[in-house]
C-alpha cells in the first residue's frame, strides 16, 4: 500500500472542495483549481474537511497512480491557500529582465531580445532588472512557466552566465589553462 496514497488531505479553513465525477475541484483565497483524475483511483471527501484518495484495484497501474492523486490533490489545496512561488537570477553583463503588459521580456546575450507570453493566471514580477519572481496558485504552471524562463539561457559552466534559480548551485569548470 502506498504510505503517501493513505494519508488524507485535510481541508483548512476558507476552502471549498468538491468532487463532481472524476473532475476535482478547489477554491481558496488565492484561486480556483480543478483537475481530472484517471479512472484508477477515486477521490472522496470525508466529512467535508479531509480528502481521501482511494485505488480501485491493486494492479501495478493503480498502486502507482494512487500517491500520485494524492499528491497533486493536496498540492492543489496548498495552492489555493498559500500559492506557489519561483524565483530566479539573471548572471552576466548587460543581462537584465522587464515585464511589458503581458510579456517577459529577456535580454540575455542574443542579437534580439526574447519575449515570452505570460499566462493569464501567473503573476510575474521583475522586483528589479536581474531578478525574476513567478507567483501563482498552479504548482505545475509555475515551475513550467520558471523552467522555460530558466531554458532561455541555462548557466554556462566556466563563467556561470545565465539564468538560474535562486540558490541553485552551478558547477564551474576549469578553462583550458588550468591543467
């Protein structure tokens, strides 16, 4: 049995949720979310205030499915509480960010400038031109939304230029000189 499948998922205060068929449902103080889940695994609420993730069956499909609803289920909850958030850091002479309307705007050594649209339910500020923070209620939107950022100009290993997460360490090379 899966340790992560059976736990439930308490529901704080000021959070609605509801299961309609497969689709699930949260609304919170900082969005609405709802995913649906496989035919696999059936999601419940226990006496309105915890999330129960049950498997059908115990095939190998199932048992693997069954800490991953789980998961995603209370990664949706603590996303209409509390919110997701990335932040990343822009190394390199004359690199620098901007937000225009709904675009993020890099430039990041290339010849033009890169232009990325942002989605409608992220927030994505520049609290100033080398740093990047992505906010929003979607845990997967935001760290694929901080990802394409990030793959715009990955950090090269020998000077460490680039756009990274903040705090992620990169390994830097020795040039050739160094032998």
């Amino acid at each position: 049995m899966s340790r992560i499948g059976k736990k439930a998922v308490p529901v704080p205060a000021g959070v609605t949720v509801a299961v309609e068929g497969r689709t699930f449902r949260a609304e919170g103080p900082k969005g609405k979310l709802s995913w649906e889940h496989r035919p696999e695994v059936a999601v419940e609420i226990d006496g309105g205030r915890r999330i129960v993730v049950r498997r059908m069956a115990e095939d190998r499909t199932s048992r693997a499915l069954h800490g991953l609803t789980r998961s995603i289920v209370r990664n949706m909850v603590q996303g209409v509480v509390d919110g997701y958030e990335k932040r990343l850091e822009i190394i390199g002479v004359g690199y620098l960010a901007a937000v225009q309307g709904k675009t993020l705007q890099l430039r990041v050594g290339y010849a033009n400038e890169v232009h990325l649209p942002i989605p409608p339910t992220l927030e994505v500020a520049c609290p100033d031109q080398t740093h990047v923070v992505v906010k929003g209620c979607d845990k997967q939107l935001v760290g694929q939304f901080a990802a394409a950022v990030r793959s715009v100009r990955k950090p090269e290993p020998y000077k460490g230029k680039g756009i990274r997460y903040q705090g992620e360490h990169v390994k830097i090379k020795p040039g050739k000189t160094a032998t």
